[in-house]
C-alpha cells in the first residue's frame, strides 16, 4: 500500500494531515510547497512539522515522512542538510544532484528528482476531511 502524499501550507494543514492519519493508524508523507525550502526555508518547515507531531498524541508512533522540495537550487539542498531534514526534493542539474546525494548519503538522508503527487491542502475549506478521504484512498 502506497503512503499517501498530502501537501501542506502551515500549521493548520499540518496539523489536520497528522491528525487525520493517526486517526487512521496510517502514517503518510507530508510534503511542503513546490520551492518551499527556497520560500519559508528549512528550520520553518521542520519545525511546523515537529509541531504538528507534537499537537497529537500518537503521531510518532507512525512514523510520518516529511519532503521538502528545494527546486533547483543546491544552496537550499545544503541548508536542509544542515537543518536535519531527511527527504528533499532537488530539480537541478544531475552532475550536482550526484554532489549532492554523496552529501546525503553520509547524512542518511535522500534526495528525489521528481515531487510525489498528492493532496495539495492550499485553499482546501476543510482540511481534516479532506485528508480522512484522501488518506482512505479516496480523491478530494
């Protein structure tokens, strides 16, 4: 079974995906923006994320995977090494992505090429049933 992907914006997002995937005992992947590291940047992401594990009890027990996606700047790549963030998403060259994933590699954490599609929470009305449906396999 496939981890669903839901995209989140802020907290609020955040939040409900956590909650409703440990509502359904099922762990998913949080995602940030398209470019996000480049935007709000790594040490805001992580930290929404811890929080939002943080807001419900139960939640590290499943394992969550969050992506930051860093576009095509390897600069950004680095910060969110730097950061601890364990899942990017890099678009740039592939002679730097191989730099890159050595740096990773070492750090045990991963570099992927393409963003995983999913439930983008951006103007979503209701969030936490959104992802109840999402996350159960249905589409929002």
């Amino acid at each position: 079974m496939q981890r669903p992907v839901i995209i989140v914006h802020s907290f609020a997002h955040a939040r409900a995906a956590v909650g409703a995937a440990t509502e359904l005992s099922r762990a998913v992947t949080l995602a940030s923006a398209p470019d996000a590291g480049m935007q709000s940047g790594p040490a805001w992401f992580s930290s929404l994320i811890e929080q939002a594990l943080d807001a419900v009890p139960g939640a590290r027990e499943l394992e969550m995977i969050s992506l930051l996606d860093c576009g095509e700047k390897p600069g950004y790549v680095m910060a969110a090494l730097r950061h601890g963030v364990k899942q990017i998403c890099y678009t740039g060259s592939a002679e730097t992505l191989a730099k890159l994933r050595e740096i990773a590699e070492q750090l045990d954490a991963n570099i992927i090429t393409e963003r995983p599609q999913g439930l983008d929470l951006l103007g979503v009305a209701d969030a936490r049933v959104s992802c109840l449906a999402w996350i159960n396999g249905g589409s929002d």
